[in-house]
C-alpha cells in the first residue's frame, strides 16, 4: 500500500470573522440610501458584551456560564442585571432612550 492511501487529509477549520459594528452600521446606512420611504427610519446598534462590564468578578461569573436553554433562574436573574448594565451604559442606547422622548423605558428589574 502506498504512503498516500492511509493518509487522512489534514483538517482545516475555517472561521468567518463576524463583522464589527460599524460594518453592519455602514451597510444598514447604504441599504437604507438605496431604499424609497426609509428616510426617517433610524436603526440603533447595540452590542452586548460581558467584557464590558467593570466588575472583574462578575464579568467572569458571566462569561462561564454554560450556553444553554437550562439554567438556574439565578442565573437568568443574573444575565438580565448584566445585560440591563451593559445596555443602560451604553452611548447608544442612551441616544435611543433620547430619541425615544420618554415613550419607552425599559422593564423595572427582577
């Protein structure tokens, strides 16, 4: 038997890069000059992260919760504070919420 007939082919593993935010902001923003009737339409982009929340332990404890449909609901209650500060700090959602002239806040939390 000859050297090429019991390799296996390396495997490779190939990972598209997920577009930043400013990516998909510009693309939104050329897709919206290309369409009729979208002039007043505004798009906010927000991006949860764990790593920006400014507690090091709690960025942690987030970070290695399993991804799962099953977790304890202290840990749903903890994921929704997380995602309550991560949104409520961000410029963004701040700019949102102006925009929004009081016509919505978010839920009171748990």
């Amino acid at each position: 038997m000859n050297q090429d007939q019991n390799t296996t082919p390396p495997q490779s593993k190939t990972e598209l890069p997920e577009p930043t935010i400013e990516e998909i902001e510009a693309e939104w923003a050329a897709t919206r000059e290309s369409a009729e009737g979208c002039d007043d339409l505004k798009i906010y982009f927000l991006e949860i992260d764990f790593d920006k929340l400014a507690d090091r332990k709690r960025r942690l404890a987030m970070k290695r919760l399993p991804t799962t449909f099953h977790l304890p609901v202290e840990d749903v209650d903890d994921l929704r504070t997380a995602a309550r500060e991560i949104m409520t700090s961000s410029r963004d959602f701040q700019e949102f919420m102006r925009d929004m002239e009081g016509r919505w806040s978010p839920p009171a939390s748990r």
